[in-house]
C-alpha cells in the first residue's frame, strides 16, 4: 500500500462532516491535481467525544459513496502509541506512531555502540545533493543523536511490527510523528533518526519532525519563516537522500502537523515541493470543529446561543482543557473576553473573532486557540450540540468545505 504525492489530513471531532471536507478536496482536484483525503483522529479525541475507531472509518466510507468519489482515500490512527493501537486496528489503514514520549530516553549500550558503528562512514563532512552546507558529523555529535533518537525509533520499530503481524506487511500506511516537543529536530538529525528507522526495517512513508517555530493549533505560524524556509527545503533534500542511501520507501515524504492555518508557511513549502518535485502530508486536525462553531454562531437562535454556551464553559475551565495541548498553544489570558460580553455579541461578531482572518480587527487568536482545545465541553452537551450539527447541516458544511478549499488548499497548492 502507498500513499500518493500530495494527502490531506481532515480531523473531524464529532464525524459530521466528512462530507463538506471530501467535497473542498475533489474540488481542487478538479483543477488537475490528485490530493488524497486522509480522516485522522486522535486516542485522546475518541476518549473525549466518547466516540470510537470506526466511527471515523464509517465517516469516511459514508462520505465517499454519497459524493461517488473515486479515488484513493485512509483512515488515520493519528498519535497511537503501543498501549493505544488496538482498537483502531480493524479499521484504520494509515497508522500515525506518535514516539516523541520516547526522546531522550535511554538504550541500552549495546544498541548505541552497535549503530554508532554502522555509522562510521559518515564521520567527517556530508554533502547532500541540492544543499550548499556541508554537514560536519563529529563522534561527539553522532552520540548525542543516538542518545536522543534511538529509543524512540525502537519504539516505532515495535509498534509498526505489532501492525505488521495483526495487518499484514503492505496493508497500512506508515508515518512517524516527533513533533510534539520542544527542540526542534535538525536536518542532520533526521538524516540519522531516517537511518534508524530503515535499520529497524519500519517503511516510513511520512515522517512529522519538530520545525523550528510555534506550530500553535488553530492560528498561524509564529517564527522566523526564513529559517522555517531554510529547514523545510533541507528536510525534503535529506529525505531524498536517505531514500536512496538507506533503501527507504520512495514516496517517503515530509508530514506537517499543528498545520492548520499555517497560512505564512504555506507558500513556502509550496515553492519547495514544486521545485524539487517532492510530496507533502498535511493534517489540518481541530479547524473543521472551529468551523462547526462558527457554523453554529452564523446560524443565529439556537446556533449562536449554543456557541456561546461552549465559549462560557471553556473559559471558566480555561486550566483542565489547556493542559493537555500546552506545547501547541500560547493563550494571553488578558486578551480574552470575558463570558458576559460574548454574550452581548451577536451572531457576526462571533464569527468574525473566531474566524482565521488576520485582516478583521474583531479576530482574535486567544479566542480561537481556547475555543480549539474546547472540543470536549461540546461532547459533554451530548445530543444538544450532535442535534445542532444535524440542524444547521448546511450551514456549517458551508463553512467547513469553504475552510478548507479557500484557506488552506488553494493557498497550500496555489490553485
């Protein structure tokens, strides 16, 4: 099983909306491009919405038999780990082995000598193909890549051969997360960590490294996108050569997570992929439920009444739903409404402060980053909020099939 060049990751809460994301997707393949739908969710995401695995495979199965579509499509495990990727197992054929936990954690001396050995021809200078800097490997540096790294890849190692044995070797898709940190990893790293991966014999087809920057959810990218510009187009150079060197997986190709409305970067790795030829993956994962809000919000009645209710709820529990997302959020609590004047706001106010549109004085990222990690007060109104869903169906599909082809795909694919 292979995953094509370009694939798209839709997250989808409360798995309404599969059909709104499909239809923003088949639309820019229209104009002659072949982006494949990838429907991702999270352990963690099911555990709040009280939802299950296939549910996500039954979304997604449903959408592409009412819009007749015919292309490829996946099921994401996304962040499975090894005590979590059971019940998505019968489902899901695209698994996301989330091993950043394991970072820094300690190997045994044996393994570490052993691949410090295997790598003895690549100390001194690297050159690779299409990058000016010649990459000086030292011992020194090589043992703390090891240190850093190898226990996490013996951790992808072990999942991925879970997978195998329960899936069968060319029955998933395989990506590699180690985004949810704090350093960044450089490009030199993940010249080594390729290298432990493809000794290990796990086909990584899409890797997700740590950028330089604030890949926070929900809002745009915070940093310097020269140094942004320099690190992506170096990753995609050595992931190239690490294909060739270490017999990976052709259509291996670079995964960008917390990458929804990354808006700054996205012409930067569309000039990037254009000019070297190369793939992307991209998970857009909480927008579609920022846009049920504000579907919710544009509807009025009921709609707005019901917005305003999960804003009032998420801001008197601002600490419990934050935790959870605190490297991928940076909330100035001072710049948050309070509930009472949310609630003086009428329907277009609302929208226009939890709508990514930097060009509207009335946005406002604190409150759209504390409605993203809100989705779990939503799930807690049970049939209240999945009735709305049902209610204002056309509304809200609007606003995420708009969402997706206008901000992210035309902006992403320079349609």
């Amino acid at each position: 099983m292979k995953l094509e060049k370009y694939s798209f990751g839709v997250g989808d809460r409360f798995s309404h909306q599969g059909k709104a994301q499909l239809r923003a997707l088949m639309k820019a393949n229209e104009k002659g491009l072949n982006i494949i739908p990838v429907w991702n969710k999270s352990n963690r995401e099911h555990t709040y919405v009280h939802s299950q695995p296939k549910d996500t495979r039954v979304e997604a199965d449903n959408a592409v038999k009412a819009l007749n579509y015919k292309g490829s499509y996946f099921v994401d495990a996304d962040h499975i780990n090894l005590s979590t990727v059971e019940p998505f197992v019968p489902v899901s054929d695209f698994f996301t082995l989330d091993v950043a936990a394991f970072i820094g954690k300690e190997s045994s001396s044996e393994d570490v000598n052993q691949f410090i050995a295997s790598c003895s021809k690549y100390i001194g200078d690297i050159k690779i193909p299409g990058i000016n800097e010649t990459f000086h490997v030292s011992k020194e540096l090589l043992e703390s890549i090891v240190h850093n790294f190898l226990a996490a890849t013996q951790q992808a190692s072990e999942i991925y051969t879970y997978l195998k044995k329960e899936k069968g070797a060319d029955n998933f898709i395989t990506e590699v997360s180690m985004d949810e940190v704090e350093s960044p990893q450089t490009p030199i790293e993940l010249l080594f960590i390729l290298k432990m991966l493809a000794d290990k014999g796990v086909p990584v087809q899409t890797i997700a490294p740590k950028f330089t920057g604030r890949f926070n959810k929900g809002v745009d990218y915070v940093g310097d996108l020269d140094q942004f510009a320099k690190e992506f187009e170096e990753d995609v150079l050595i992931i190239d050569f690490a294909v060739k060197e270490f017999g990976l997986p052709e259509e291996l190709k670079l995964s960008v997570h917390s990458g929804s409305d990354k808006f700054s970067i996205y012409p930067i790795m569309s000039r990037i992929i254009k000019k070297h030829n190369k793939g992307l993956h991209l998970k857009t994962a909480g927008t579609t439920w920022l846009e049920e809000v504000i579907g919710l919000a544009k509807a009025g009645g009921e709609g707005l009444t019901a917005a305003k209710k999960i804003y009032a709820n998420s801001y008197h529990r601002k600490d419990e739903l934050c935790a959870p997302y605190a490297d991928v959020i940076d909330i100035d609590e001072s710049k948050l409404p309070t509930v009472e004047e949310v609630n003086a706001w009428g329907s277009e106010k609302f929208v226009n402060t939890l709508r990514h549109d930097q060009s509207c004085p009335d946005y406002n990222p604190n409150f759209r980053q504390l409605i993203h990690v809100a989705y779990k007060v939503a799930a807690e109104m049970g049939d209240e909020y999945i009735s709305l869903l049902e209610k204002y169906e056309d509304i809200i599909g609007q606003c995420v099939e708009e969402n997706i082809y206008e901000r992210h795909l035309k902006r992403l694919f320079d349609l």
